[in-house]
C-alpha cells in the first residue's frame, strides 16, 4: 500500500481537473459529490497506508516518482517520503479536510460559485499533501508556495470585495517574505551539505560536518518562512484579515492544515533545532510573545471570527514556544488536538453566521441556544476543550507543552500560562455572548434563525467527539500511562530530552492549570452570563488602552507607515526622478551634446575654397612638424 | 546541413511572404514559420541521439582573405535558444490575428526575415558572423517598431535604433580587437569561436578589460540591464504587439546568449576584476526595476519593467558563473520568453477590448469573462515563479547560482521574489478582480486566435513547470561543458 502513496495527492488533483474543467456544467449536488469523495478517498488510503506503517517495522519509506531538476550536485527527485510524522499529517489533512469538505456543500450551497470553491478546496489538499509528502525540501517548498497560491484564491473568494481582494493579495505578499527565508534556508542547506533529501541531509548533520554558525542560520532561515506561514511575529498580520474567507477555509486553511505547516517544518527539520540553542531560544521566545500578544488582542474583538482567528495565532504561538523548549512532539500533539477543535469552533461559528444570515458580531447575537441545539452542544465542547478542561483533548496537549517548558524556563512557562488563563476567558466570553443571554439581532434575523441542515451538524458532531476524545493519544505518562503519541514520533526526534521533573511538580503544574481555567471561566460567567455586561456597542464607548487594542495594538498602521508608503514613495522616486529625469537624462543629453557638436562643426564646412586651402596648409605643417620632432 | 536549412528557410519563407497580397501573408506566415518549427524539430531530435552528427555542423569558406567562414553549429544551449525562437514565432504571428496591420505582407516578411537574422545569432559559430546576424537582427524589429509603432514612434524608434546601433560597434570594436590577436601560433589569423577563446586567454588583464567593457556594453544594452535600460520601457510600449514580443520574448536573449557564449569564456581575468562591477549592476537592476514596476499605471509599461527586472535575474545568474547560475540562465531565458508573450498579449487583448490599459481604470473583467481571468492568473503565476509553473525552475536554481556567488547578493536578488508578487497581484487586482466597471462591461470573449495562443502558454507554463526534465538533460551537459572548458 506504501508503493501507492501516490494516489494519496493523485485523488484530490483528479477531483481539482474535473471541478475546475467542467464543474459549472455539473450539478451542485455533483460537483460537491466529486470534491468530497475525492477527499475521502484519500482519506481512506491515508488510513490503510498509518496502519501498515505501523505494523511495519521499517519506519521511513521513500517513493520516486520522477527526476525533477538536476543541475550539477543539485539532485531533486519528486519523491515521497511515508514516515510517522507524514502519515499522521495525512490522516489529520485528508480527514479533517473530509468533514469539511462535506460541510461546505450545505454552507455553500446558496453560492453562484460552488464548484469553484470545490475546485480551490481539492487543489488545497492535493498542495498540503504534497507539503507534508515530499521527500527533500523543495518539494515541501512546492506545497508551501502551493497551499498559499490556495489560500489566495479562497480568501479573495468572493472577489467582487475590494477589502476581501486586498486581504488576499496581503496573505500572499507577506507569505512571500516567509518563502524568501525559505528558499535561502534550502539553498544553504544544499551548499552545506549537497543534498536537500531529508534521510542524507539529517543523517550528515549528525555528524557534526557542518559549522554551528551554519545550522544556527539554516534553522533560522526556515524559522522565517514558518513564521510567514504559521503567522508568528512579525508575520501574523495576514491571518486576522484572512478571515475574509469563506468559514469552512477559514477552518480547513488558516486553523487546522495550512498553518500548522511551520510546524510541520520544524519537527521534520528538529535536528538543526536541538543542535542550536540560540534557533531554539527564538523559535520559543517568538512563540511566547505570538501567544500572549495574540491572545490579548482576542480578549476584545467583537467579530466571531475574529475572536478565533486571533486564538489560532494565539495557540500556533503555543506550538512554537513548544518547538522551541524541544518538545517536538508534544507541538504535534496540540497540532492535532487544535485541528479538532478549532475546525470545530470555526466551523460552529459558520453554522452560527449562517443562521444570523451573514452577521458576524457578537454584540448583536446571545440566546442562539435553543434555537441551534446542536451547534451549541458541539461548540460548548469545543470551547471547554481549548480551555484546557479535562478530559477534553486540549487539556492533555496543552499540559504536555506547558510542562515542557517549565523545564527549560519559567518565564515562558509564565508567559504560556497566563495565555492559556486569557484563552479560557475570551473563548467563554464569545460562548456566552453567542448562546446565552437575550437575542441582540433584528425581528428579521430571529424570526430565521434555524439550525443548519445535516451536512454541516454530522462533520460538527464528528469533529466534536474528536475534540473530546482526542486527549488519547497522548496520555500523561506520569498518570501511569501511556503516551502514545511521543512514542510515535520517536523514530525522526533526534535528541530526545525526557522529562526530568518529579510527579510531584507535575501534578502541582498541572492543578494550577486546571485552577487557572476555572477562575478564568468563571470570570467570564460572571461578567457575561450572570451580570449580562456586553462589549461597547461602539468604538467611541471603548477605554483608550481598550480601543488600543482592539485596534490590535495598530500593528497594521505601522506596517503601513514603515513598509508599505516608504516602498511606494522609493518606487515613484525611481520612477519619476531617477529613471526619467538622470539615467534617461544622461542618455538623452548625450544625443544632444552630439548635436550641439556637430552644429559647431558643420560651420567648417564653409564652401570657400581659400578657407580649405589654407586648412590643408596648416594640415600639411602641422604632420611635418609631428614627424620632424 | 540541418542547421543550414534553418537559416535559409525563414529567408525563402520571408521572400514568399513578401510577394503575397492581403490576408494571404499571415497565413503563409504562419503556415511557413510552424515549418520552420517542425526543422527545429528535427535538428532538436538529431542533436539528441548524435550530437556529433554532421547535419548539425556547416562551415564554409567566406571571405577567406580575412579568415571569415560561415562557420554555424550547434550545443545545448544554442539548440534551446533556436527552440525558443521557432517556437514563439508561430505564436506571435498567431497573436497578430486580430490587428489588422497596414501592408501586411511587409509586416509578416518583416517577422520571419527577423526569425532568420535571431537563428543565425544563436547558431552562429564565427565571430563575424556573429556580428553580422546580430546586425541583421536589428533592421527588421527597427522597421516593425517605425512603421506600425505607436504615438510618437519615431523619435523613440531613432532612439533605440541608435542607442543598440552605438552598442553593437563597440562590440565590433571588441571583436576586430580579438582577432588581430588570433593565429598566435600560426600565424592565421580567424574568426572562430574557438580561436577567439583561444585568443582571449592569452590576453592581458588591461587587453581583457578593454575587451570585456566594449562587448558587454552590447550585450547590456541589448538586454538590457541597468543603466543601459532606457530606451526599453518608450520601445516597449510604443512598438506593435507582436514587434515588442520579439523584443522581449526573443531579441534579449541574444544579450544574455552572447554574455554566455561570446563573452564569459573569452576573457576571464578581466572577469574575475570586473564581474563584481556587472554583478552589482545586474542585482540593483533587479530591484529598482521591481521598485518602477509597482509605480506603473499603464500596464504594457509594467511588464517592460518586470522584464528588466527579471533579465537582471538572468544577467546576474550568468556572472555569477557557475553550474546552478549558467543552467538557470538558460532556463530562465525560455521561461521568461514564454511568459513575457503571454502577458504582452494580455496586454494587447486588454487594450483591444477596452481601449485602454490603464490598470485603474479597469476592473471586474473577471466577472465578464472567467476564462480569460484563469489564462491570466496562469501566465502571472508563471511570471512570479510559482512551483510547478516553468518560472520556478529557472529562479531556483539562479538564486541558488547566485547564492553561491554571495549570500547576501542572492538575498538581495531574491527580494524580487516578494516585488514581483506586490506589481503582479496589484494589477491583477486592479484589472481582473472587484466590481463590473463601464469600461470592462463589454469586454466579451476572447478571441479564438487569442484563445489558442494563451492556451499554448499556459500549457507550457505548467508542463515545463511539473516536467522540465528535457531542459535539464539539454542544458545540464552543456553548462558543465561550457565550464570545464574553462578549467
């Protein structure tokens, strides 16, 4: 089954020609068939391809495909690599991408371009796929810039929006900041070690032939592209405007696949990571402060969607403080426990959004329980499961990475906590405001409200049992018991650093946790549930500190102000000054000195005979005086 | 003899063209240069199983007195410069379907009398006859550009005649330099490009400099690469579609060819003094021209400008001299003809059903047209060197070249990575995406001729994106051969 990796992408790449040569002339019911069974197809492969791997006692399969470019030393096959880590990636993009897939035939449903969504989801998947895939680098690479091309497209999805067409163009722009460091990290990665497959690159790294300060600037190197793609500081300003999107890619793309990938990047490249403590040390600084600084900007924004794209930055942050502290597979853990239950959240919201008819502020919602049962049910478990509750799934992965990390330093553990302490709190805030209260909408929009066809609540109940269960994998092993995920992962961890704290601490690490979320919950419950205390309708109504950052902290005005007019103002002034008026200047003024120069000369040519005479004259003097002396 | 017929077929195929009337021409036209691409063929399938092979080789005596030979042949990256000319011949003549063009016998004779002078340049094998196409090559486009031009074209069709003109001497210059200095053995003086090699190395470093500068100030101009530039973006957009597409598609590349073929490995000292003095051109080009791009409203102008940009790419990979540089060159070159034609027939289609190629006064034509709005955003994925688009080949492996070369230079470079994406998706923006404007109510459909050729495009964009393996294996032996020559 491994020999036949390739059908894993070939499935969706069918499913994108098809949607994409003749999807208008299908059916809704057609076209949505193809894109999702085409995902479950993958899917099913995917599942039977982790159950002979781990059945196998060879971990690491490789699969050529063909030569892809060759130049001198530089050899990159297309070739797939099935290992641990890939095949879990698999099941997370093709399942999870499944559900959503047959989620988005309900919620699109009404949309004039359906098939095109469908088009634009398969291609998606058949890029991650390749992302998490490939066998060297450059293939990653292929995906990378792939799944971003993707994640283009759908956020200008609804492409007659100027403000939706400039938050793509934004993704992708600040996407390519990240490739660029990307690209330079494979290319030194090449030079250093000749080759860019995986197997020889990490085997040659370990052996120490390459100088620290080279490892510290390829980890570095592709630290950049995972900060453009996993939106980390400074990168993360494309993700909250790639709300833009409709909400099932804002769960597919920018929560539970597209943007997991830096994590992707830095497990699979681990070993430059734990051969470099100052890599380290970044990645887990920029995961700290991505976490806390997300998580306080989500703490006050009104949109649904907002809220959740900003806890995505929030918890990728997590993941990279996880990185960074060398808990690599603890980071894949909440990868995976995040895929569950922020698809869920998202996908909840858009069930919300849904039966609102399109609204999406908080403030004008509350009391939507009764009226949408299951989404409400489905998103309470979600919404407990980020908070960190047991024994819901983020809970398990949550204390994994926060354990870690207090080994390594407290400071981040503080700073990861007190994320956590915050994410609790503004998620219970939207939970609140959204079911619970009195309805804030109009007559209209509450005479409507209804709950969304099956479609949309079977991938809701699925993924919600997931977000609830999900924990198994990765059971405490000081509880006694066994954490099969670090187990898993294992084989491609390069230096291992078991744990070194007592079950003393950990238990008390871990009870303070639990505490921590309860006063945060139940803070949030007392101002939101019981005292009924909604956010300021208006802006004018906002604290200055409080308008600051709802305004996220004006990071997108700096930017603005520092990148974006200086470029534009550098660009005018090369245009209109240097270009036309100097270069083009020079070459014009020497045309004309030409001119002048022959004007001056042509007076030479006089016509009178005495004046040539007595020029060959002096002519004939001037030659016998040069030859005489 | 192969490589003969190629030669001389465009020049008969121009004559008959020439003696046409009406609508006849374009179709004679294109019949005869989908031909010449079929003996393009041939030669490509010959050089493939018997490189050696003597149909590929011809070398007659000229002007023996001055040891001039019509001396032509052909090595990988010579064969994929003729691929690409033969190639995108049919498709500019296919693109000229809809503009009806004043005496189009002349226009359409004009083009393949072109076709001949650019094949002669790439399979050139004596330097005089070397300088002979490439003069050649100029009278054509100069006439294309002055007689079906746009506003104002002959002042700016003076101006590029005369600045390309000033280059080409001083590249005579440097060739009559390296020919009094052949024979040294022998006493036989030649034009051979193997003599000229010869010739070369044995000079010293100021001989080479003087050399050096006066033959790549041709070949900078030609490409051109900053400061040598300006006379590009006026022609550019001044000159008919289809001149401008043989400007860029093809006639730059004999700037980048020669840098390979007639410069590189002639002077080699003077390189290792004055390569940092282009290099540091070729790189800042990049970025200003990204920089200029971004501040254009009229599109066609644009592209003129990201085609200095990525021509410095190429420049900056070739004098950086070594396997990955040399080899994405090349491939970059075809890449880069490919695309430029489709987006200076976006630009041609966008005018034609608009009347203007104002970026802000367009918008929402995807709205009108979907298709064309899938044709674009291919050939712009192209241009921004995409994976698996035929872009990312080339500009991998030039960075990487340049890479190796310095790091921060290739940093530097790499930055029109992100520059590129800012001009390309803002136009796209401005022109395909957002509400229905009045301008672009009636865009309506694409024509067939303009289908055909987008479509032609877009499959080589992706096919040689996914699959450039016949690239690699042409150009791969060659670069490695260029290279050990050197040793």
């Amino acid at each position: 089954m491994i020999k036949l990796i390739g059908l894993v992408p070939l499935f969706p790449l069918i499913g994108f020609l098809i949607n994409g040569f003749i999807g208008k002339k299908l059916s809704k019911g057609v076209s949505g068939a193809i894109g999702s069974f085409s995902i479950l197809a993958s899917f099913v492969v995917s599942l039977l391809i982790f159950i002979e791997l781990n059945g196998s006692a060879q971990k690491s399969h490789v699969v050529d495909l063909f030569s892809w470019i060759s130049s001198g030393n530089l050899q990159v096959p297309f070739s797939f690599l099935v290992d641990p880590l890939s095949a879990l990636f698999l099941l997370i993009i093709t399942g999870i991408g499944f559900l959503i897939h047959v989620y988005s035939v309900g919620y699109m449903h009404e949309d004039e371009g359906f098939s095109r969504f469908f088009t634009y989801l398969n291609l998606f998947v058949f890029f991650m796929l390749l992302l998490v895939l490939g066998n060297n680098y450059l293939i990653m690479f292929v995906g990378w810039e792939g799944v971003g091309l993707c994640s283009y497209l759908l956020i200008g999805f609804w492409f007659k929006n100027t403000a939706y067409n400039n938050a793509a163009k934004k993704a992708f722009v600040i996407n390519r900041i990240g490739d660029l460091g990307f690209l330079l990290g494979i290319i030194l990665i090449f030079f250093t070690f000749n080759t860019i497959s995986y197997g020889e690159v990490f085997k040659l790294a370990n052996t120490g032939i390459a100088a620290q300060g080279t490892i510290t600037a390829i980890a570095l190197l592709l630290f950049i592209g995972a900060m453009g793609k996993s939106a980390q500081i400074p990168l993360y300003t494309w993700l909250p405007d790639a709300m833009a999107g409709p909400t099932p890619v804002s769960a597919l793309i920018h929560a539970a696949t597209m943007v997991t990938a830096g994590i992707y990047m830095i497990v699979r490249s681990n070993i430059f990571y734990s051969m470099s403590d100052v890599a380290s040390e970044t990645v887990a600084v920029v995961g700290a402060a991505t976490a806390l600084f997300a998580a306080t900007i989500g703490m006050v924004q009104t949109d649904i969607k907002k809220v959740l794209a900003y806890s995505t930055v929030s918890q990728l942050g997590l993941m990279f403080l996880a990185l960074g502290a060398g808990a690599y597979s603890s980071a894949v853990f909440h990868v995976a426990t995040h895929a569950f239950f922020k698809a869920l959240l998202f996908l909840g919201a858009g069930s919300v959004i849904h039966a609102m008819g399109g609204e999406q502020d908080i403030r004008k919602m509350g009391a939507l329980k009764k009226a949408l049962p299951v989404t409400f049910f489905t998103m309470a478990i979600g919404t407990i499961a980020i908070s960190g509750i047991p024994p819901f799934s983020g809970f398990f992965s949550k204390d994994e990475i926060l354990a870690h990390v207090y080994e390594e330093n407290k400071l981040l553990w503080f700073i990861g906590s007190v994320t956590s302490m915050l994410t609790a709190f503004y998620m219970f805030r939207m939970f609140y405001l959204t079911f619970f209260g009195k309805f804030r909408g109009t007559h209209e929009q509450e005479h409507h409200l209804h709950e969304s066809p099956k479609s949309m609540t079977v991938p809701l109940i699925v993924l919600a049992i997931l977000a609830a269960l999900g924990g198994v994998m990765g059971l405490p092993e000081f509880w006694g018991t066994h954490n099969w995920i670090a187990d898993y992962l294992s084989p491609l961890i390069y230096r291992k650093n078991p744990s070194i704290l007592s079950h003393e601490t950990e238990w008390v690490l871990m009870g303070l946790a639990v505490a921590a979320a309860a006063v945060s919950i139940y803070t949030a419950y007392n101002v939101y549930r019981k005292n009924n205390i909604l956010p300021a309708a208006k802006e004018e109504d906002m604290g200055g500190a409080e308008r600051f950052v709802y305004h996220k902290y004006k990071v997108d005005e700096f930017y603005e102000a520092v990148i974006t007019k200086p470029l534009n103002l550098i660009s005018e002034a090369f245009y209109k000054f240097f270009d036309l008026k100097i270069v083009d200047g020079i070459v014009n003024g020497t045309g004309q000195a030409v001119n002048w120069f022959s004007e001056l000369i042509r007076k030479l040519q006089t016509g009178n005979i005495g004046f040539y005479i007595l020029a060959m004259v002096a002519g004939i003097v001037a030659i016998l005086f040069t030859s005489l002396f | 003899m192969l490589t003969g017929l190629l030669i001389i077929f465009p020049l008969i195929a121009a004559i008959l063209v020439f003696l046409t009337k009406g609508k006849t021409a374009r179709n004679a036209a294109l019949v005869l240069s989908v031909l010449e691409f079929i003996i393009s063929l041939l030669v490509f399938y010959q050089f493939k199983h018997n490189p050696g092979a003597k149909e590929l080789l011809l070398n007659c005596t000229w002007i023996e007195s001055l040891g001039i030979k019509f001396a032509v042949g052909i090595d990988g990256i010579s064969l994929l410069m003729v691929m690409l000319t033969t190639f995108l011949v049919p498709l500019i003549i296919l693109s000229s379907y809809k503009n009806e063009y004043d005496k189009p016998n002349s226009f359409y004779g004009l083009i393949l009398l072109m076709q001949m002078a650019l094949v002669g340049v790439f399979i050139a094998n004596d330097g005089f006859l070397f300088y002979i196409f490439w003069e050649l090559a100029l009278i054509p486009i100069y006439f294309i550009c002055l007689l079906w031009g746009g506003e104002d074209r002959g002042r700016i069709t003076f101006k590029f005649f005369v600045y390309t003109l000033l280059g080409s001497l001083f590249m005579l210059v440097g060739l009559v330099f390296l020919y009094q200095h052949t024979g040294g053995a022998t006493g036989i003086k030649s034009w051979a490009l193997n003599d000229l090699y010869a010739a070369g190395k044995n000079l010293s470093l100021y001989q080479q400099s003087f050399v050096f500068w006066s033959i790549f100030v041709a070949f900078a101009i030609k490409m051109p690469i900053f400061p040598f530039h300006t006379w590009q973006p006026d022609t550019y957009v001044t000159a008919p579609t289809q001149g401008t597409m043989l400007l860029s598609g093809i006639m730059l590349k004999m700037g980048t060819f020669g840098l390979i073929k007639w410069l590189m490995p002639i002077v080699p000292l003077a390189l290792a003094k004055w390569g940092n003095t282009a290099m540091m051109m070729s790189v800042f080009g990049i970025i200003y021209a990204s920089c200029i791009a971004i501040a254009q409203k009229d599109y066609k102008r644009l592209i003129a400008y990201s085609s200095i940009a990525h021509v410095g790419l190429i420049a900056a990979g070739i004098l950086a001299f070594n396997q990955q540089g040399l080899q994405g060159a090349v491939i970059q070159m075809l890449g880069h003809g490919v695309n430029v034609v489709g987006l200076f027939l976006i630009a041609d289609i966008l005018f034609r059903h608009t009347g203007t190629r104002n970026i802000d006064s367009l918008g929402g034509i995807r709205n009108v047209n979907p298709q064309f709005a899938v044709l674009f955003l291919i050939v712009l994925l192209g241009s921004v060197a995409l994976p698996l688009t035929n872009g990312f080949v080339g500009e991998f492996l030039l960075i990487s070249g340049i890479y190796k070369y310095g790091a921060w230079t290739a940093a530097i470079a790499g930055l029109s990575v992100i520059l590129g994406a800012v001009y390309m998706l803002r136009s796209y923006q401005n022109i395909m995406l957002g509400e229905v404007k009045t301008s672009t109510a009636g865009f309506g459909e694409l024509a067939k001729s303009d289908k055909a050729v987008l479509i032609i495009v877009c499959a080589a964009i992706i096919a040689f994106g996914v699959y450039p393996k016949p690239l690699n294996d042409v150009t791969e032996p060659a670069v490695k051969a260029l290279l050990e020559n050197l040793k």
